[in-house]
C-alpha cells in the first residue's frame, strides 16, 4: 500500500511539472511569436522598402541632385550628375545594402544602387509618431538622402596640353595654372619640315590636370577649341595648343646663292619657282643664257624667320619689297670696270629726266641712246612718248640713290640693281602736289659692240 501512494506522489509531480513546462513553452511561444512580428514591423529594411516603394523617381533624382557636390574649376558637379544619372540611373532597378559600420539605436544607413553603380545613402531614424511596439522598438522613418560623389561612378581622365608660354589655355571656360606646369620646356613637334631644320624654337610648356570626368573643351588664347590629338587612351588625352600667329616668307635670290632661315638652309623642297624673266627675249645677245632667279617660300612657320645669304662665302645684304619679299643679288664683282657704273648711272638719270621733267623729244631721243634696240625696254619707252606729258614738270629730289650688286654675265652682259627714295614735286599748270616714292629696279646691261645698253628692266614686286 505505500508503495501504491509512493508511485501517486511521483506521477502528480511529474504531471505537476509537465503541465508547468508546457504553459511556459506557450507563454514563451506566445512572447516569440508577438516579439517576431513587432521585429518584422519595425525592421529598417521595411521601411526602406516602404520609402522605394512610395517615392517617385522624381522625387528621388531630386533628393540626390539637391546633395551633389561641387567636383573642379573645370567641371560642374550637378552638370557631372545629370550626365551620368541620365545614362545609368534613369530605368534602372534600385537596390539597398546596410551599411554595418554605422548603425545603432539612433540611425540606421543604407547605401543606394542602380545597377552596380552606388548613388549615395539613405539615413534612417527613429520615428518618433511610431506607436508604442514594446521591446524597445520603434518604426523608421526618412531623415536624409545623400547622393555619394558623382565621380566615384566616372572614369577619371587626366589630360596633357602643350602651349606656348603665356597664352592663355583654357579647359571647358577656366583658365589653367602655373602651378599645373609639370614640364617648363617643350618642344613643339607640330612643325613644317622647314621649321623642324631651323635652330629656332618657340618655346612650350606642357600642363597636367587631373582627374576630370566629362566633356572637355580646350580653347586656345584667341577663344578658338582645339582638337585633341587622339581619343583618350587608358585614361590619358594629349592636347597641343599652336601659336596663333604664323609667318611666311618669300626670298628671290639668283641661282648659286646660298639662302638660310634661322639657320637651316634652303633647298629643293622651298624653291616656288625658277625663272629667267630678266633674260626674257635676249637670247640672241646671250649665247651663254643668263641665270635663273630662283623664288623660295614658306609659310605656317611658328617662329619670325632670320633669313641670311650668302655667294661664295660673301654675306649679302637684302632688298625688301612692298609687300615684304626679300631679294638677294650677287655681290659686286672684281670684274665690273667703271665704265660699267658710269653706263648704269647714265641709264637711270636720262629714264628719270624723260620720265619727270620738262615734257620734249630730246629727253626721248637721250633715253633710246642708252637702250638697245629691238628690246622690250625699247618698246616700252617709245609707246610711252604720248603718256610722258602726265609726268613732265616734276622736280626729282634724291634723299638715297644707290647702284649696287654688280655682277658680269658672260663677256658681253652684267647686271644691277638701282635702288631710289625721292620727293617729287609737279609744277605744271594743271598739277602741283608733292609726293615721296621709293623703288627699285632689276636692270640688265648689255655691250652692243661699242657701249653698254640697258635690255631689260624690271621693278621689284
């Protein structure tokens, strides 16, 4: 009998503590079950989704747009963000990731992307109209949308530009700066093969910008956009900046004469032309011909030509022309006599008193007496008799006349040059003015058996 009761005892325990066990796991699967749904409700992620879910991609673009931050001198951040939001964000899907390293009872941060590119972050906190959950809950609501550097999301260039020094250099409207000159010495390769030869140089800097992000407009000093040399390559673009002003030359020099620019000496490649002109249809008189005069020229050269030359070893002295031609000519020549001079001499002053004094015949007659006959010069100044009464009544007074660059051209020819700067002066009845001229001449004398004549005369362009 008492062990009857002994085994009661023991089962009204053991039901005792399996009824107590029991009520405990459903009071706690009670406590999980309300913990699990309030942690549900108020989990950050849902009100993240909450947020995407009702905000329109306006308001969105807006958001970030609002936050973007300002990138160079040479780059407006917001234009930067419009680019890219426009190619990479507009109809993309959005996505989230916690950003662990900030969380807490007070904020909770969220990175945002579009695709793989991140677009900033969204801070949440706590909302403090949530109701009372319990378990020290609480929902989340929207406190800041931040748009993360626009440049993160950009292939950064950098860009190299080579300009003369001083010109004002611009990328996309800003000026560049000294401190941006990474090589104070630059040769600039964008030469004529001419220039290339030549010792001169103008002188380059090269400047180095980076990072920049998007559209780049360089612009020279005169406002124009230059080009770049090439697309960008691994990351990398070259700009060369010319000087906007360019030279040109032109240089007559008789065959033989050797002509130098800045140093380089003229060939083949810079000869314009070869011409005999100042021989032209004496070629009877000259079994030998003459020379050629040979035209050289050149331009797009970056640096002001010094142009020098030379005849077997002797430095010539240039004429220049009206419109800036140079001309070189042979030196005077031990084999010119006086009696050479003095039939030059006699030329030019009977051609100035036909041509400006007192309108007769005479003058005529004296002029033909030192040209020979059947030339063109001849032609020319017999069918000039009609026209002579225009220029007659000018008084002629000298301030430079020179005979230089006498040169022997066979046995039986030489040639000149005469150079003049005179004040004229018309005192005829119908005109009285004074004026100044300066000019010259290209003169080729030719010994007739008995005197020496002018055959041709040519004026300097």
């Amino acid at each position: 009998m008492a062990k009857k009761e002994k085994r009661d005892g023991w089962g009204l325990f053991l039901l005792f503590w399996t009824m107590l066990l029991l009520l405990l796991g459903f009071l706690a699967c009670v406590f999980f079950y309300k913990y699990a749904a309030v942690y549900e409700q108020t989990r950050p992620e849902k009100a993240m989704d909450t947020i995407l879910a009702t905000m329109s991609e306006d308001e969105l673009h807006r958001a970030l747009a609002e936050s973007v931050t300002e990138v160079s001198e040479y780059e407006d951040g917001r234009e930067l963000f419009e680019n890219f939001y426009a190619q990479s964000v507009q109809g993309k899907e959005l996505s989230y990731r916690r950003d662990l390293s900030r969380g807490g009872d007070d904020q909770t941060v969220f990175f945002l992307y579009a695709g793989a590119a991140r677009l900033g972050e969204i801070r949440l906190v706590p909302d403090e109209n949530s109701p009372n959950y319990g378990f020290g809950r609480t929902d989340w609501r929207l406190d800041a949308i931040t748009a993360a550097p626009v440049t993160n999301n950009l292939a950064a260039i950098t860009v190299q530009i080579d300009a003369p020094d001083g010109v004002d250099v611009r990328i996309n409207g800003a000026p560049l700066h000294e401190e941006q000159i990474v090589d104070p010495a630059v040769d600039l390769t964008e030469l004529t093969p001419l220039e290339a030869r030549m010792g001169a140089r103008i002188r380059m800097v090269r400047y180095e910008i980076s990072p920049l992000y998007g559209d780049i407009t360089v612009t020279d000093g005169e406002g124009n956009e230059v080009a770049p040399l090439s697309a960008v390559e691994n990351g990398h673009v070259r700009y060369v900046v010319k000087p906007a002003e360019t030279y040109s030359f032109k240089v007559e020099a008789p065959e033989g004469v050797v002509v130098t620019v800045s140093g380089a000496e003229l060939g083949e490649d810079e000869i314009a032309s070869r011409e005999s002109n100042m021989f032209r249809g004496l070629d009877s008189e000259l079994p030998d011909g003459g020379y050629q005069t040979i035209l050289y020229a050149a331009d797009g050269l970056f640096t002001v030509p010094d142009i020098h030359a030379s005849y077997e070893g002797v430095e010539l002295s240039p004429v220049v022309g009206e419109d800036g031609k140079i001309y070189f000519f042979y030196p005077d020549g031990e084999d010119i006599t006086q009696v050479m001079r003095d039939a030059a001499e006699g030329f030019f002053d009977a051609y100035m008193n036909y041509a400006n004094y007192k309108y007769n015949g005479a003058a005529l007659n004296t002029l033909l007496e030192h040209i020979l006959p059947g030339t063109e010069l001849d032609s020319y100044a017999r069918n000039s008799y009609d026209a002579m009464i225009w220029a007659s009544a000018t008084e002629v007074s000298y301030d430079e006349l020179r005979y230089e660059n006498f040169h022997r051209v066979g046995s039986n020819c030489f040639t000149c040059t005469i150079l003049y700067k005179a004040d004229f002066t018309a005192t005829s009845w119908y005109e009285q003015y004074s004026y100044a001229m300066q000019d010259g001449y290209k003169m080729v004398f030719i010994h007739d058996g008995s005197n020496w004549r002018a055959a041709s005369m040519s004026a300097f362009d």
